[in-house]
C-alpha cells in the first residue's frame, strides 16, 4: 500500500506539471497557517504548501524500512552528496543511490547495507566517503555488531569507496580515528590538485588505545597529545586514495571556556524526570547533563558493562554486581566526556569537539559548528586550519552546522537544541531557541544580526528543530532552503541579515498522531534547479520553486543558470552566473519589487532590454552598452544605487558577451 501510494502522488504531480498551474502572486503568507492541523500518516500525511511543489516523493527501499516501527533508529535517512544526475543518500544502515534525470521519477539504482552512525555522504570525483562512528560499526560493514569494548572489527572513522561503477561501490580503505566520524567535510585546494583533505568532525568517546594505538583522552594538561579540542584532517592522495591518512589534528578549540546556555523548557524537564524515573524503576541507567536526569542508551551501557566484565577477567553477561558497579561510576564517566575536569581553578573548557564545518575554498574560510560556539576558520593551509574567531550565545544550546552567503559577508549557524528528535518548534518554545543565528562577517570578526525560526508552530509528535540547508542561487539575493526534520521545508531570504523573512515552504503532518516517531527533512539542497529533501522516514523528495510576488520566474530561471557537476554542501562551492537577458531581468524584477528603482526607469530598462534580445551581433553588443551605460547613470539618484549598479555590471557584461 504503502509504495502504491508514493507511485500514485508521483504521477499526480507529474500530470500537475504538465498542465496550467494558477500562482500565488501575493507577497503575504497565506493566514491562518496550513501548516497547523495537518493530518498525521507515515506515506498518507496530510502537507501544505506555499511557493513550493512537490515534485516527486520517493519510498525508501524495502531493506532500508522497518514496517513495523517506521521511526526505527537504524533505518534514519541522513544526508545528501550530488554527482552528476545522482543523489546519494546516507542512513544508518547504508546508504542509497538515486538518479534523479527525471526529477519526477527518481528511480534507485543501488542500496548498499553497511550499518553505521550516521553514515553522512560526500563525493569527490570517483570517490565516496561516508561517517561512522558508532560502537556497532564494522570494518567489513557486517550488520553482526561488535560486542566487545576493545575490538579490531571495529570502524570508527571515514570508509572510502571508488564509485567508478556508481551502481556497485567498491571499497578502498578506512581511514580509523580516535573519536570516529559524526560528520565529515571534504575539502579541496586550489593549490593542491593531487590531494583532497577532509575535516573529521568526530562525537563519541575517545577510543581504548588498545583499540587505536595513540588515542588519548586525558586533559591537555595531562597529555598534550590529548584528542580533545581537536578535529582531525585526513589527506587523501586522488592517485592512490587506498594511501589516505590522517596528517594533522589541529587544536581548533583549545582555551575556549565554556559559555551559559539556557535550560530545558519546563515541560521537557518534566517529561525527562518522568522517563528517568520509569527507566530506574525497570532497571535502566540514568545521568545528569546539566541539570536535567537523561535514560542513557542502551549501546552506550553494553559497551561499558563489556569493559567492567574484561576488567575482572570474566566473560559472558553482566552480572549484578557488574551493573551496580557501572550504576555508581557512570556520572563520572558521563561527566567526563560531557564536561572534562579543569585543571587547578582555571575556567571550565569550552566544547571538545566540533559536530560539522563547512568550507569555502574560494575564500579561504570556513564556518565551524562546534557544540557551544560557532567559529570562523583560515583554511588557506587546508591541512593546518586556524580559528580566526569565535561567538557564543546563551540562546544556543548546540551549534550544529554553517552556511556562507555567497560574497562571505554574513555567516549562519543553526542550533539543534534537542539533538534533532525532539518537538523544538512547539507554540510554547521560544523562537531564539532552536533557531538560526545570522552573523555579518567583516575583518575576521562576526557580528550578530538576528534570529530565524520556523514561523509555524508544531505538535509535541513532531521533532522539529533547526537543520541542514543550503544556499538557493539567485543573483542579488540571499536564499536559503532548509531542512527543519518534521517541521519540513521552510525556504527563507537572509538578504537583510537583520531581517530575514520565510518565502516558500512545505510540511506534512506528523507521522503519528498519538506519539514522536521520528521522521521529517534532514537537509534540503538546491541542486541544478530543484530542492532534494533527505526525508528521513519516508524516502526521497524532490521540489521545484514556483513564481511567486516573493520570487519572481525569472529570478527562479536565473538560478537553473548555475549547474553543479557534483556538490557536497559543506564543500561550499562559489557561484557564480553566466552573462544572460534573465539574469538581468532576475535584478530587474528585485529592484521593481524593492521600489530601489523609479517604476518608469524600470520600465524603461525593461523595454530597452528586450529591444536588445531581438537584435544580433554589433547591433545587440550596442544597445546594451548603451543601456548599461543609461543604468549606471540611473544608479546615482536611485533609492537603491549599489544594486542598479550590479544590473548595470550585469547588462555590460551581457554587453562584452555579444560576438
């Protein structure tokens, strides 16, 4: 029923492109919000949407799914990398290869089962890499586990594949590292052709050195070779990526003192206290994380009472006495890795890890997500990356992933509070908390600017919380589309980075009615002129933009102009725009509906430029001179000058263009 469903809302929507769509042209969001109320279903959800169509929705495949609990931990859905007309998407037990040249039809060309945490994805050329960092998580990618605390089984860290033959990846190596790979960053150097870097951005608990020789995870003050406040940078030689290894572990984080955050929201204390008080009374282990009693997991407990077991010299199951004894020492070892001891009186340290970076080779930057602050990186040496700054906010409880603007003038930050499956957007939760936080970039330094949260308010059966996006290519403007799990799709303009206002969206109801499954938009990318949504409990979607008096069809035409061969978001490629009649339209359209330019110069502009298009060769090239030169004439009197300005950069380059 279920892949019957999916198969006939595809064809529903193909038929709906094909036919006369009706637009809604009003810059007003639609009031009262639809997405309130939505009905809730795993494949039969109710949704709304507003500037945005679904293109395609795509099941998950039948290994990848458990009918019986479809909020199955070990059957998430992750994240995205592109290459050419594929998606490759990651989950926690493999990971899925889509083509995508027919947006309306994606159909899976493999399934690849190789159980891990969480199995984010990126592409280089013929090369895939994949995160994993989870205790289960096999060399040989078997689904048996690893029992034991201390195992040579065990893959924590980056697997690498050759996807040469897209459709049959092939394993080349795994790169081990001490703290494995919760997120990954490929990295390239414009200076480096013959090798590709990548960031390990790594979250579990330092490894046994019986496990990986050199791992520490003693204070600095102890070992100076400690792993925490670092991240570690692999090198991957493209000639011979079986040779990739870790070259440098640099202290991205060192002498940053831990910063206020604020609490639980009071009915999430109260629910916490309630499951730890019905875990304890069967049995189950508990911890404090600042201030709040958590149910702590049941793989973090096996592997513990593994390690008391070996360290009696006993085997087999735990016995009582084993469990007290993790039950009395297990605060300490959870505020170990949680808050590591000070030294002396110094302050308390700032986080130890970062959860994700994003780079922007182009300029030489990179944003870092890191727990409890947000940092701006040089990586003009890739292989050594230095903190340049670094910004805290109390509104923050977990600084979780970054986004540039196209110039590098502002920064974004999201802030998963809740770690993602939990209700965050909630009417009763504030909307600084779980939100984005936009930055300015000047000079090495960032400035706050503002906050953007979801607008509309979920259900306590939706997780919802700020997550992975990336930028939509308009010229002239800051777009963003953005995954909010169950929150779904909100697309939003950042252009005034102190006053950023939602677009477009989409949202289907809660999964159940009745309890949180998990489920909802990981990530949602523009990627050569569509939207890809990692769902993570339903499948693959895919969405186009439509006209809109927020956004206009030649603002949308302007950004298919910019075409990606592959993309890994966190790989942040510069865009850029060919010379071309839409995109000096996509800034005419800005400047009519910003009233930066008088209306009668606009449609001057407008008519003279159509003008251009019907003539040829010299005749073309001087009209447009003409027209650039009558523009940048207008830009001195306008209420928007610097962007006149660009239409008219962008009219002489059309100009230059002309043979």
């Amino acid at each position: 029923m279920r892949a019957t469903f999916v198969l006939l809302a595809i064809g529903t929507v193909a038929a709906a492109c094909a036919t006369t769509t009706k637009f809604d042209m009003s810059p007003t969001a639609p009031s009262p919000d639809p997405r309130v109320g939505l009905r809730a279903g795993w494949m039969n959800a109710g949704s709304a949407a507003w500037n945005l169509r679904l293109v395609s929705a795509a099941p998950k495949p039948a290994q990848f799914t458990d009918d019986t609990n479809p909020g199955d931990f070990a059957f998430l859905n992750s994240d995205l990398a592109f290459t050419g007309h594929y998606v490759i998407q990651g989950n926690f037990h493999g990971l899925q290869v889509w083509d995508i040249a027919q947006p309306s039809h994606p159909t899976l060309v493999t399934s690849y089962v190789c159980p891990d945490a969480q199995n984010d994805v990126s592409v280089y050329r013929n090369l895939l890499f994949t995160s994993g960092e989870d205790f289960n998580g096999r060399l040989d990618c078997g689904t048996q586990g690893v029992p034991d605390s201390v195992s040579k089984d065990r893959m924590r860290g980056i697997r690498i594949f050759d996807i040469s033959d897209i459709a049959h990846p092939k394993p080349v190596t795994s790169v081990q590292t001490c703290r494995g790979s919760h997120t990954h960053t490929v990295v390239t150097d414009p200076n480096d052709p013959a090798n590709i870097y990548i960031y390990v951005s790594g979250s579990a608990p330092v490894r046994s050195p019986n496990e990986l020789a050199g791992c520490s995870g003693l204070t600095p003050d102890k070992d100076p070779n400690s792993e925490l406040f670092r991240i570690e940078v692999i090198q991957v030689p493209l000639a011979h990526p079986e040779q990739a290894r870790v070259v440098s572990k640099p202290a991205i984080l060192a002498d940053l003192a831990a910063r206020e955050s604020h609490g639980e929201a009071p009915e999430d204390i109260a629910a916490a206290a309630k499951a730890a008080a019905e875990a304890r009374a069967k049995g189950g282990f508990t911890a404090t994380i600042r201030g709040t009693e958590i149910v702590v997991g049941p793989r973090f407990v096996a592997a513990r009472l593994d390690s008391i077991i070996k360290a009696r010299g006993g085997s087999g199951a735990p016995t009582g006495a084993d469990s007290a004894a993790l039950r009395a020492g297990l605060q300490a070892i959870v505020d170990r890795i949680v808050n590591p001891p000070t030294p002396g009186n110094a302050p308390r340290p700032g986080p130890v890890q970062c959860h994700d970076i994003t780079v922007y080779p182009a300029l030489g930057v990179a944003g870092g997500a890191c727990a409890g602050y947000g940092l701006l990186l040089d990586i003009r040496d890739p292989a050594h990356p230095r903190r340049l700054a670094a910004v805290a906010d109390s509104n923050f409880a977990f600084w979780h992933s970054a986004t540039f603007n196209n110039d590098g003038t502002k920064l974004l930050f999201t802030d998963e509070w809740g770690g993602g499956l939990q209700p965050k957007c909630r009417a009763t939760d504030k909307p600084e908390w779980g939100a984005d936080a936009i930055f300015t970039v000047a000079h090495d330094t960032m400035a706050f600017r503002s906050y953007y949260k979801l607008p509309a308010p979920q259900t306590s059966n939706e997780n919802c919380v700020a997550h992975n996006g990336s930028l939509v290519p308009v010229p002239g403007r800051d777009i963003m589309a953005q995954g909010w799990y169950q929150g779904g799709i909100s697309v939003f303009d950042w252009t005034d980075a102190a006053h950023p206002k939602e677009i477009a969206y989409y949202d289907r109801g809660p999964m159940d009615s009745t309890k949180l499954v998990g489920a909802g938009s990981w990530s949602a990318y523009w990627y050569n002129g569509y939207i890809v949504s990692s769902e993570i409990g339903r499948g693959l979607d895919v969405f186009e933009l439509v006209p809109s008096g927020l956004l206009s069809q030649n603002e949308i035409d302007a950004a298919k102009l910019v075409h990606f061969d592959y993309l890994n978001v966190q790989d942040q490629p510069k865009l850029v725009w060919p010379a071309s009649f839409v995109v000096a339209r996509a800034y005419l359209d800005q400047l009519a509906r910003s009233n930066g330019l008088a209306p009668d110069k606009v449609s001057a502009a407008r008519t003279a430029l159509a003008r251009a298009e019907r003539l040829a060769g010299p005749q073309r090239r001087d009209a447009l001179t003409q027209l650039a030169a009558q523009l940048n004439g207008d830009s001195h009197g306008a209420a928007d000058g610097g962007n006149v300005s660009t239409l008219a950069t962008a009219v002489a380059d059309l100009a230059n263009a002309q043979h």
